[in-house]
C-alpha cells in the first residue's frame, strides 16, 4: 500500500465519521420536518439545526436571541437578553472519538501512518468548516473558532488514542514456520519502523534517561489511575441504566406531558441519547461525592438535594426530588475502584513499590491521575443549558478531581499493600 492510497483511504474514513455524526442529526429532524411540514418549508432550516446540534455535541458555544414574541409565548422573562448555550451532547463527542480510534488503529497498520493520521484530520477540519459556515441563524450563532477546531480536536484525541492501542499491542514477531509466508509483512513492517523512526528513537531516548524506578511507578500510575476511572464510569453507567429502568414510568409521563407526537418523539430521543453520557458522569461525581447541580443555587449530593423547576427532559426523570435514598453509601464506588486497580498494578510486578515512600508515592500518582481524568470529563459535562439559573448545569470539575484523586489514593494504599501480599 502506497502513501497515495493511505492517504486517500484515511480521508475517505473522515468524511464517513463527519457523515455518520451528521446524519443521526439529519435524519430525525429530517422526518419531522416532513411530518409537519409536509416537505413544504425550507430544508435549509433542518441542516442549520442540524449543524448546530453537531457542533453543539462537540464542545462548541452556542450564542441565542430569541424573538420577544418568542419570549412572551414562552413565558420566559430571562431569555428576552441574548445567552450562551455551553454544554455538550457528549454523546456525539463520544461517537466522534470513538470512530477516530478506529482510523488511529487503521493507519498504525500502514507503513505511512502519519500521512493517514494528517490526511484524515485534514479532511475532516475542512467538513467542520463547512459545517460551521453553514451553521447558524437569526437566532441561533455558534462560535466559529470552536467550531473550526473541537470536532478536529475530538477526532485527533480518538486517533492518537488509536495509535496508542496499536503500540500496546506491539509487533509479534513471525514464527519460523511462517517465515515465507510474512516476508511481505516483514517489509511493511520494516517500512513503518524506518518512518516512524525519527519520532521512536527521540521518544525512547527522553523515556531511557528517566531512572527505571521512577519510570515504573510513573507508567503504572497512568495505568492504574486510567483503571480507576475506567471503574468509576463503567459502574456510574451501571446505575443510570439501573434507574432508568426503575423510574420508567416517570419518564413515559413525562413523554405524554409534552405531546410531542412520533416525529418530535424521535428527535426528542435522539437528543437524550446523546445528552446519555453527561448524565453518565453527572452520576459519577454524585458518587465521588460532590453532586451536581441543575441550575443555580440547586444540588445534588449524598448530603442533600434542593431542586428548583427542572427543564421538560424526560430523562430528567431519573432525578428525584428528594435526592438517592442510598446517600453516602456510593462512596463505596471510588474507593474501590482505587483499590481493585491498584491491587491489580501491584498483582502485574509492573510497579517499583518496594518500601513505604514508594508505595505512598505510586498510590499519590494513581490518585492525583484518577482526579485529573475525572476532573476534565465533569467540567466536559457541564455548562449552561439555558437562560437564567439553567446557566449554571453540571458537577464541579475542581471538586469533583480533588475528591476523587484522594479518595482513589487513600484505597490505592491498601491495594498496592494487598496486591503485595497477594504476589508473595
């Protein structure tokens, strides 16, 4: 496979994930339109709403005016001022990330993986282009800048975090049996190595220099804290799924309230299951400890739940009024994700945590990587949802990375001690 062909391949595989993100937009709205409109209004409304929706998903600010007659039907006094709508539809960040794992771990198979990591995310910067140009009303505006830039960023993070899986995966070496066989792979092989050379050597050069305990504990920090968070979101998704099902009833009320009728039912959907994974991490730090709030001056938090009138989302149904009965108990999430994970470190032999400093400084570093994953993905999680006390939605990313960098570095301790003693 030539650099031509990589290349081309690579940028054919942007323009399907830009498509694919897009058209769980499109089509929804698309069937609403026809279904109230009956094909007659403009269609160039749809792929504006659409486009908004899309660069919404992935990080960028949306800036509202609304009519004042708009505003007077609605019966909010708040939105007469212009105001920012900040927060993501993480679902399509995730989606988008997701799909760039795939092209990282598709090019890291070719000889010439930079030419399809560049092609790639040059094609798709120039559809975000697009897509913002168009994007965009009267009463609508996203930012263009972060519009030009949080998609493609999205889509690299998902590709380097693809070509970090292919590293990890390493190269198996041929066996002798099979030599002729491969001899093909070998030259392909043979040519990624020699163009990913100058990179390999200057990256292992700075990693050799670093004493071989240090690089240990600090390698097996990331995994471990990487682990941890891994956990906490896994059973945090757990949960929400668990009270979705326990508060059906409540949020197919709250369906019939809205009499939004199939079409709008589909797209209504469609937008909760990409709200799903703030919802996912809105749990999280519930767990960690320190809530989240659905406008100013409202919380929920093991300690207490105060909640103003909450926006018309079904979803919103799994929140009670009077908080989670099971309170401080989902502490129990964190701290045992530090310890399973630590424990597991320590089980691998992949952790210089010979004596007690090395071991508080491994289970620090397993905390402090834990608190700074969680941290950003609660401050991804939230912004402002709306006019008025809606500005102010989501959990504290500070609070939310300091609790938890302590709570998984108090139970990383007695897991490294545990997984000791399980080695010996």
């Amino acid at each position: 496979m030539n650099r031509t062909t990589v290349a081309l391949l690579a940028a054919l595989e942007a323009v399907i994930v830009a498509a694919i993100g897009l058209a769980i937009c499109l089509v929804p709205l698309t069937v609403l339109w026809a279904a109230q409109y009956h094909l007659a209004g403009d269609f160039a409304i749809v792929w504006r709403a659409t486009a908004d929706i899309w660069l919404l998903g992935h990080g960028v600010n949306l800036a509202v005016t609304l009519d004042p007659q708009l505003v007077g039907s609605l019966g909010l006094p708040a939105a007469a001022a212009p105001f920012q709508v900040t927060i993501a539809l993480l679902g399509f960040a995730a989606l988008t990330a997701g799909l760039g794992v795939r092209t990282g771990l598709r090019a890291a198979e070719t000889p010439y993986r930079s030419t399809g990591a560049v092609s790639a995310l040059a094609v798709f910067f120039l559809i975000s282009v697009v897509v913002t140009a168009t994007a965009g009303s009267d009463l609508v505006q996203p930012s263009l800048w972060r519009g030009f830039v949080l998609p493609t960023f999205v889509y690299a993070l998902g590709i380097g975090i693809g070509f970090v899986f292919a590293a990890l995966r390493g190269v198996r070496e041929p066996s002798a049996d099979h030599a002729g066989d491969r001899k093909g792979d070998d030259r392909a092989t043979s040519a990624a190595g020699r163009a990913a050379a100058p990179v390999g050597v200057a990256v292992r050069s700075r990693v050799a220099a670093v004493p071989a305990p240090v690089r240990a504990a600090v390698l097996g920090a990331l995994r471990a804290g990487s682990a941890a968070t891994a956990i906490v979101i896994g059973l945090s998704a757990l949960l929400l799924t668990l009270l979705i099902f326990g508060n059906y009833g409540t949020i197919i009320g709250l369906y019939e309230q809205l009499q939004t009728g199939v079409a709008g039912g589909i797209a209504l959907t469609v937008a909760q299951l990409a709200f799903l994974p703030n919802l996912v991490i809105w749990l999280m730090s519930w767990l960690v400890g320190p809530g989240f709030a659905i406008g100013t001056g409202s919380t929920v938090s093991p300690i207490g739940t105060a909640l103003g009138p909450l926006p018309g989302v079904p979803l919103f149904g799994v929140i009670p009024a009077h908080g989670y009965t099971f309170g401080l108990a989902g502490v129990i999430v964190p701290l045992l994700a530090g310890f399973v994970a630590a424990a597991l470190l320590r089980g691998t032999r992949r952790a210089q945590t010979d004596g007690a400093l090395a071991l508080v400084l491994t289970a620090l570093g397993i905390g402090v990587v834990a608190g700074i994953e969680l941290g950003l993905l609660a401050w991804w999680s939230s912004g402002a949802l709306g006019p008025g006390r809606l500005h102010d939605v989501g959990p504290n990313p500070w609070l939310v990375g300091a609790l938890a960098a302590g709570e998984v570095a108090v139970a990383a301790v007695i897991g490294l001690l545990a997984g000791g003693r399980a080695r010996r």
